[in-house]
DNA sequence: CTAATTTTGGTAATTAATTACTTAATTTAT
DNA sequence: ATAAATTAAGTAATTAATTACCAAAATTAG
C-alpha cells in the first residue's frame, strides 16, 4: 500500500508519549505508556531518553518513578518534539538527494516542498497545552 | 534530518525512469537509465519489470534492445506509475495504524490526510506527455 | 549458426530502522 | 540496610528496503 507520508514509528512514540505525559498528574512509567499506545517499551524508553536530554522532561527513576514534562505545556510544540526524535525538518527543493538529476526541474513540482512545508508548518502551530483534554 | 514525504527510492525510479523513456526517440536500456539517474542498475531493472508486467512498458532482449512506452504518454499518469510500483494510495485517516489509538482525535489533525490528498492528486494531474520537454 | 547484448527471474548481501535484552544506577518503601 | 521498581545505556537480534549477483532466455548482427 503506497504510504507517502513518513512519520517513524519512533516520531509517533514521542509525541504520543507526550502528549501521554501531559495529561497525566504526576508521574507515568514506560510500561504504562507502552500498554496504551501498543509500542514497544524499549523503544519508547529509547526515545524518551532523547527527550530528558533535551530537556522537554524529567525522569525519575525507582518505585512511583517516571517521566513528567520538565516545563509548562504552553511552551513545548509539536515541533519541538519531533525535532528532538528526527532532527531538523528539511525544507529544501529535492524529496530524493542524489547526486545528478537528469532533469532540469523536478518532476514533483512544488508539491513535495509545499507538504513539507504544510506539516511542519502544523506542527509548528501545536502546543502540548492544546491537547490537555484530548 | 527529519523526512516527511516518503518517496521509496523504488518509486523515484520508477517515475524517472518513465520520464527518460518518454523522451527517447526508440529504446533505452537500463545500463543508460543507471547513468543517468545514478541508481543501481540492479533495482532500475526490477521496477522496469513491473511496469513491463503492468503492460506501461514493452521490453525488448538482445542488442539495441530496452524499454519503450507501450501506449503514448497522453494515457500515462504519474499516478499510473506510482501505484503500479507501491500499490494504491492509502487515503485512510491514520498515519501509524497501530491497533489502538490512545486518543479521541488524531494528534496530526487532517493534516497527513491532507498531504497525501495533495500529493495523489497532483500525480494524477501530470500524464507523461507533460514531460516531453522537461 | 555463433557471439554478443540485453531483459528476466531468482537469490544473496547489505544497510537502516525497529525491537529485544541485559546490566548498572537510582530511588522508594519497609 | 534491604528489596523492589524504575530509568539509563550499551549491545544484540530482527525485519524491511535496497543493492548486488548470477544463470537463463531472447534477440540481433555478422
């Protein structure tokens, strides 16, 4: 099945996970976001170690241990997020990154950069504070 | 570096390649496709197959031998193309598919949908006669 | 008819992403 | 103090996509 859009397994686990986190009061564990967003736990624990060091939360560890956003929600996008998992969103011309092309334009038109563009663009426009009761 | 829009390198490839044979007065070859494109002739081949198979190509062995349009380019969508390679555009609302969701609503909104709205619609507006310069 | 060229189709190797496991470090509760 | 729970970090296993290779079939040119 053709699936245009790429949103990694591990750019989903993050930002459901912290959307997760923010609805929750105190504290959640690994396990618990692993059992409601079906995900691997070691993966999700992998991808949140990313985020603590970045500094979008904190971890406590032991017993009642967990993470919790490290600062108020209104002030961490969407952006933010998958920015930390993935690395800067690429708005350049060319969707394929080869060295030659044997064409004078690109047979995508704008489209592939207007997409880009679009959902960064969302994400960008989101704040964890927005999906406080979702 | 964060990719959104997932173009498989098989897709690339195929698309390209489709647009060279268009601007070929008789037949190319892979050897000359590989060139050109700066992919492996290796995979050029397989996706040629498939179009051969899904009757957009006729191939022909032996010396000055290779691929040639098998109906005039008016008729081929870049979709055509696209689908015959990585199966039909999925629509659908959710980007991840996993068996649960743990949220109401979709945390990207209509934006994926949109995107890959987008993105179908502008390679069933382009046929391959509109690459015939290009 | 023979040699050279090219696609076809099957299979193997490589690479990147994901998932799994293991040990160590930290914290809490008793 | 000790045991239990939990994150941290490193590494291994698995999977999917891509790339490479090879033998067979077809075609052309001489």
């Amino acid at each position: 099945m053709g699936k245009v859009v790429n949103i990694t397994e591990a750019a989903s686990i993050g930002l459901h996970s912290m959307v997760l986190i923010t609805q929750t009061k105190g504290q959640i564990n690994v396990n618990e976001i692993a059992e409601r967003t079906t995900s691997s736990k070691y993966h999700i624990a992998k991808i949140l170690q990313k985020l603590v060091r970045d500094n979008y939360l904190t971890s406590q560890r032991g017993p009642a241990g967990g993470f919790a956003l490290a600062k108020p929600p209104e002030t961490i996008s969407l952006l933010n997020i998958y920015e930390s998992i993935e690395g800067e969103i690429n708005l350049s011309e060319c969707p394929i990154n080869k060295p030659t092309c044997p064409f004078k334009k690109c047979i995508f038109g704008k489209m592939t950069v207007k997409m880009t563009r679009d959902f960064r663009d969302y994400l960008n426009s989101k704040y964890l504070s927005d999906f406080l009761d979702f």
